[in-house]
C-alpha cells in the first residue's frame, strides 16, 4: 500500500521515512503542504496519508479538507501529526476530515498500530465499491447473453430519442425474434436454448457501429435502436443483422441447428414525441407479419408514429 508523507521538518520526515519503509510501505514524500496536495489531488494517488498539521504553504487542516471536499474513490484515510501543546485542538483535526491524529514524537509501535487501522479502513471501503459496482452491473446487465437488459436498453432508447427529436433527425427501432425458438427448446432442451441466445446475441452485435445498440429485451427478443438511422437505413442494417445471425448453423448437443430471426422495424422522425414502449410496440407488430411472410425477414411497421 502507498503511503504519503507529508512533513516540513526533515529530521521528523527522515524517521518516518525509515520506519514506513522497514515496514514495507511504498512511500511518496511531500516537504510542504502544496506538494502534499498535488499528490492527494491525482486521481491515483497514495490511499493513505501521514500529513503533518503546521506546514509552510497549505496547512495539514486544508489539505484534509480539500482531501474531503474533492472525495475521492477509494478513499483516503488521514492521519493527522500534531505537536503537544496543539492537543486541545485535535477536534478541530477531526472536524476538517481527518481521521486519526498522532502527537509528535512519534512512538513507532502505535504509528505502526493505526496504520493497520488506516489499511483496514481503506481495503473496506475499496470492497464496498466493488460490492456497489457489481450490484450496479447486475441491475443493468442481462446475466445470460452480458448485453444491456430490458430497463438498461430501455434507458438507453429514451435517451437517444430525446437526443434525435431535439435535432430533428430520425430512430429506429428493430425488434429481433428468434424463429422457432420454442421448437428449438423443446428439442435440445433449455441449456441449449440458452447457448442459442449467447451465440445469437454475439452475432447481431458485429454489424452495428459503435453509437448503435442492442439489448436483450425478453425471452427470446432483442431489441436494437439506430439512432440517426431512417426507415430505410434501419432496413439495411438490420437485414445485416438478420443476416449475421443466420451466418452458419449452430453445433448444438452434435447436432447442426440452423437459427434465423425475424426483425420488426419502427421509425420516427422529424422530432415527433413519440414514448420508448409506443416505438417499441410499434416494431412488435411486425414480426408476427414477417411470420405470416415466411420467417428470416425484416419487416417494417406499418404505424412508425404515435403522437
Ligand atoms: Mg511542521
């Protein structure tokens, strides 16, 4: 773990500096308050820090009030060096966002004692985030196939047509339906099935473009927004799409099972209102018309507008 030590006087600073290092520390110097700052202020930079209180250009009060202010992850923890006579001053320290003070001299076993303190307090809170950023994931990710869910892509499209109405320029919507998908888990069995999603969901994303996006919107369905992309672009793309998909069968439990989807297009344009579920179901009806056509096609809605 990386230490800073910031400490203006040097025979206190060299003390510190042998010791932290004999206890394997990996230690960044500061001689005054500024440079102690410039280290905190990266975004890297060392989670624990020893600051001195009385130091020329930034004092230890103002560099753990900027340290709290800026609040940083993960979070640096601060103890706080204080002469005797600044003891009554200590809730002053706290008060400023330390979080531990020590007086000086130091006396090695205790600096060494709350250190571990400090190390603890850090490799929580670095497991803490990591616990919120997992929980974050989970809510927005679908756990089979690892593309957005349905509220995360769903998210997605209200921001996009937000976007596009404001400039006027259109969005589409392709909503991808496994063909036969029933059939196919009743045959193989639903680990199959699942494999069927995985490998579906790998090959529609390979033709679209980075500001183009697809989710998996339930079951067997996906749903795809192109934004800037009228009626007829959006044909296109998806037809690629579809393409992509259909590429080659499946090697499913040995047996070789070809997949195809059907796709149902939605548009609008010219900076309508138009509600994400209204566009969506809007792309809805057209699979079940695809179907009624034949399965592996795109098929565009005839109702590409409400409101
Ligand atoms: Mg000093």
């Amino acid at each position: 773990m990386r230490i800073l030590l910031a400490e203006d006087e040097p025979v206190s600073r060299h003390l510190l500096q042998v010791c932290l290092t004999g206890w394997g520390y990996e230690i960044v110097v500061a001689a005054d308050g500024a440079e102690a700052w410039q280290q905190l202020e990266r975004g890297d930079g060392p989670s624990i820090a020893i600051i001195d209180w009385m130091m020329p250009g930034m004092d230890g009060l103002e560099i753990c009030r900027r340290v709290r202010a800026q609040g940083r992850e993960p979070y640096v923890y601060v103890l706080l060096l204080t002469e005797r006579h600044q003891q009554d001053d200590v809730v002053a320290g706290l008060k400023s966002g330390a979080d531990d003070f020590m007086t000086k001299p130091f006396d090695e076993p205790e600096l060494r004692a709350r250190l571990r303190v400090g190390e603890r307090i850090v490799q929580l809170q670095t497991e803490l985030v990591a616990a919120r950023e997992a929980m974050r994931s989970i809510a927005v990710v679908d756990a089979l196939t690892g593309l957005p869910n349905r509220t995360a892509i769903l998210q997605t499209l209200a921001k996009e047509l937000n976007r596009t109405r404001r400039e006027r320029a259109p969005l589409s919507v392709g909503l991808v339906d496994i063909d036969h998908f029933k059939q196919i888990n009743d045959t193989y069995g639903h680990l199959a099935g699942d494999a069927v999603l995985r490998q579906t969901a790998t090959r529609m994303q390979a033709p679209l473009r980075s500001y183009e996006a697809v989710g998996r919107w339930g079951g067997e369905e996906f749903l795809i927004i192109l934004p800037g992309c009228d009626a007829q672009v959006a044909h296109l793309v998806t037809d690629r799409v579809r393409s992509a998909v259909a590429v080659e069968p499946l090697l499913i439990e040995g047996a070789s099972v070809s997949i195809t989807c059907s796709v149902g297009l939605a548009t609008t344009c010219d900076g309508r209102i138009v509600q994400p579920l209204e566009l969506v179901s809007a792309a809805d009806l057209a699979p079940y018309r695809a179907k009624a056509h034949g399965r592996n096609r795109v098929e565009a809605a005839e109702v590409a507008h409400a409101g």
